[in-house]
C-alpha cells in the first residue's frame, strides 16, 4: 500500500472542500510547492450540487458544467487524488482511500494511504429516508451519477408516454422543500421545451406531486414564501399535497396517510443526513452522523476540522438561533471554506484567528423556472427581510452560483465561463435530449 504526506488534507470537493481547497492552494501552494495542499474527491469533476435538480431534468449538461479537479488543481497549486475515503484516523493522522475498480470489479488502483499534518473532513450529505418502506427504491439527488441516472429514466418515460394511448406520464416527488420544488419547477420547463419539438400526435401531459408531511411547503422559509411557491406551483399544474405523510414507496405508487399516489418516476428528496460511515473516524457525531464541531469547526480530535453538510456547526452571533445548529446549505459552506482558509493560514504564521465563525443568513431564494424564483433576502444585522420574486430573485439565486465559481476560479474566468454557457444554450437548445 503506498503512502504519501501531505501537510493540508481536504476530503470532499464540494461547495465547501473545493473552495477551501482552491483558497489555501493559491495562497500556499504557489510558493512551497504542491506537495502542501490535497484534495481527495469520489469524483473526477466538480458539478456544484445545488445544480443537481438542473441535472436530473436535463436542462444541465454535466459535459459541459463539470470542473475537472485536476485542472482545478493545477490553476489554483493544489494537488487531487480520486478516491472514496474508507478509514481516518485522527490520532494516527492517517487516512485510506478505497481501491478503484474497473468494470467487471478488476482493481485498478490499489487502496492508498495518506498521512496528514492536518486534515479537513467536507464529505457532505446524503438524505434522511426516515426508515421508510420502500424509499431505497426511489431516485435520490445525492450524487451527480443519481441526476444522471434519473434523467436517462426520465427521458425513457418521456418516449413510452408520447407512443402510449394514454398520452400522460407521472412523477411524485417526496418532500417539498427547496430540492423538491425547485426539481417539479424544472421538470415542467423540461417538458415544455421537448413539446416544443413533438408533432401534436406525440404530445403528452406531465403529471407532478410534491408530496410534503408538514402543514406548507418550503417550511424552512417564511410563510409569504411558501404560499407565493405553492401558487406558483399549482398554476403550472403541479399537485402539492400537504400534511400527507408517506408511509411506503411502492415500484408504481407512494403509500401516504392521504392514500395512494400513483407515479411513473419517484424522487425522494426529503430530509438530510450525514454518512453513517462518519461514526466510524473516532470523531464526535451527532443522531444525524454530523461531526460535531465547536464555533471554529474544529472537531473532537486535535488537527481536524469539518465543514459544510457533514458538520453540526453551532449558530452563534445570531439572536434566537442559539443552541441551534447552521443549516445544510451552499451558502454556509461558502463561508465556513473562507472562514477556515484564514484560521489555517493564521493558524501557519503560529496566530490563532480569535473570532469564532458566525453564519451570516443572507436569506433564502428557490428557483421557479422559467427566469421566475421567489424568496427573501436578509437586510443584514436585524434589518428588515426583503421578499424578492421574478427575474430578481432568479438573478440573486444565479450569483449564489457564480459566488461559488469566482472562488474557484476566479472572476475573469467565471465570465467567460458564464458567457460560454449562455451562447451554448443559445446554439444548442437549454433541454439535453440525449
Ligand atoms: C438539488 C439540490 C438543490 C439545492 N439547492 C440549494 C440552494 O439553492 N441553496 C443552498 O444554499 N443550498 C442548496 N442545496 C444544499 C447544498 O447543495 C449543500 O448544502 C452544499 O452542497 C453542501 O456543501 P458541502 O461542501 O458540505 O457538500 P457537497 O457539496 O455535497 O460536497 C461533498 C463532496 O464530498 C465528496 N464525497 C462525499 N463522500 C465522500 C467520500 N466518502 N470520499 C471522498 N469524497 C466524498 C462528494 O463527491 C462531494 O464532491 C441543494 C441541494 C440539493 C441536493
């Protein structure tokens, strides 16, 4: 088994990892050289998650979105290892990263060992399937390859229901959160722009239900909001079901406490949990498998950090939020990635960074589709909320992305990135058809 050390491990290039990567590399890597910063990943590319709904839909092309990690790495001096993290050892300060196989299950790359001076675990989330009968049947949005898989299945449906007598095809959707509704919000633009290329013979109708157990979709948010979505939503013919718990998932159908629902295609996309491998790293976990970390996102464990999904952060700073932890979202793990890069590199010039880090809530924005979103932005420290809707909101939910790319990126290359897209789409069509 080979072994290599490096001083800064990050595991997980996500909206986190990835961006602490980048930003420890630039600033320490381009002098000392790459043997300092590690990125290991499960994946080859990058594809920023809260995409993953865009993905599934087709109205993302992961060809064309996902960010090589190595080319990555070589534009911001870090270095990247593929592999699927499978033991850490915080006391050893020592981690392993599973075999890689080949088809047909030959080993590829053997298992590899790494050592660390400092390790920072960013490995995300999965979701909560609450043990739900039947629910490890549905499709997930956990991971690019699930949108994938779900999108190649959503085309199939697409094709049996415009040669099928019936002319209709269903997709129930559990949770209603911003994951499920903005997913429904797409799936609708999916199927407008495909009817837009069927002749009026293979026109069919898409039938879509969220399927949510609390009293209003989009609970986290603020009622205005949920309210403005839920309109939203029906107007587009979207069933929202509220107050129906889902008691099994069956091949053709959701069981709920309202009855039956049947569907062609089934999303589970309700809840958040962390790995239950994370229990296994010697590190504080929570009910959720979150490792626990104090108000600098250090760990149990001297030398490791955790940030992003698979950290249970306390919100401090924020009145009425203490004792609560900071929610699962992009945007946290945005400024716990540069809240950390200043500890570590404080941490270097033998400093420690006194202030603890404090989430700043900039509010909350969901994508409708078709330019349209809906949400609140925060008008800072206990300032007023401002609720947005349209092209406004939809514009703040892209910068939210573009945020995340001009950290790893860098701002010229964002606009040209961005501006390559959009001429892309203007060519080719915003529905990926294969
Ligand atoms: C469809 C969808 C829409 C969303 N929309 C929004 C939104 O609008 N706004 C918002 O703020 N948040 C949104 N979120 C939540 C947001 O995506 C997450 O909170 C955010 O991505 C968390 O960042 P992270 O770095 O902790 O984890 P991730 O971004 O999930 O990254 C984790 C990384 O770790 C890697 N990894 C995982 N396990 C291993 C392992 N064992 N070994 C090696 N690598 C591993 C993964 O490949 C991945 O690259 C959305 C989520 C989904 C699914």
């Amino acid at each position: 088994m080979a072994g290599m050390h490096y001083d800064i491990v990050i595991v997980g290039g996500g909206a986190g990892g990835l961006e602490l990567a980048a930003r420890l590399g630039r600033k320490l890597g381009r002098k000392a050289g790459k043997e300092r910063v590690l990125l290991i990943d499960r994946s080859s590319f990058h594809i920023w998650k809260p995409t993953l709904h865009e993905v599934a839909a087709g109205t993302l092309d992961t060809h064309q979105e996902g960010l090589s990690y190595s080319i990555l790495g070589r534009a911001n001096h870090f270095s990247f290892l593929l592999g699927e993290l499978d033991s850490f050892d915080p006391v050893a300060k020592r981690l392993s990263l599973k075999p890689i196989l080949a088809e047909g299950g030959k080993v590829l790359v053997p298992e590899r060992s790494v050592t660390f001076t400092w390790g920072v675990l960013a490995i995300g989330s999965g979701s909560n399937l609450f043990g739900t009968p039947g629910a490890d049947q549905a499709h997930l949005l956990e991971r690019t390859e699930d949108a994938e898989v779900f999108h190649t299945r959503l085309l199939a449906a697409f094709m049996k229901a415009s040669f099928s007598a019936e002319k209709t095809m269903s997709v129930a959707i559990v949770g209603g959160g911003a994951t499920g509704v903005e997913l429904s919000a797409e799936l609708i633009e999916a199927h407008r722009e495909l009817l837009g290329s069927l002749g009026s013979e293979q026109r069919f109708r898409l039938d879509i239900a969220i399927v949510e157990a609390a009293p209003r979709i989009l609970g986290g948010l603020p009622e205005k909001i949920s309210d403005q979505a839920t309109v939203a939503l029906e107007r587009k013919g979207v069933r929202v079901h509220t107050g129906a718990k889902v008691v099994a998932v069956h091949p053709d159908r959701l069981e709920t406490s309202q009855g039956d629902i049947p569907a062609d295609l089934i999303v589970w996309a309700a809840g958040v949990k962390a790995a239950p491998g994370n229990t296994a790293y010697g590190l504080e976990t929570n009910k959720t498998n979150q490792f626990v970390v104090n108000d600098r996102l250090e760990t149990s464990a001297p030398d490791v950090w955790a940030l992003g999904d698979c950290a249970a952060v306390p919100w401090v700073g924020t009145e009425g939020k203490e004792g609560s932890i900071v929610p699962a979202r992009a945007q946290a793990a945005h400024q716990q990635a540069s809240y950390l890069a200043k500890a570590l590199i404080a941490r270097l010039g033998q400093r420690r960074v006194e202030a603890p880090f404090v989430y700043k809530d900039f509010g909350s924005l969901v994508s409708l589709g078709e330019n349209r979103g809906v949400g609140a932005l925060m008008g800072g420290l206990g300032g007023p909320n401002f609720f947005v809707e349209g092209l406004i909101a939809k514009w703040a939910y892209i910068s939210l992305h573009l945020d995340h790319h001009r950290a790893i990126m860098g701002t010229p290359k964002t606009i040209v990135l961005a501006l390559a897209r959009l001429l892309q789409q203007r060519v080719a069509g915003r529905l990926k058809l294969h």
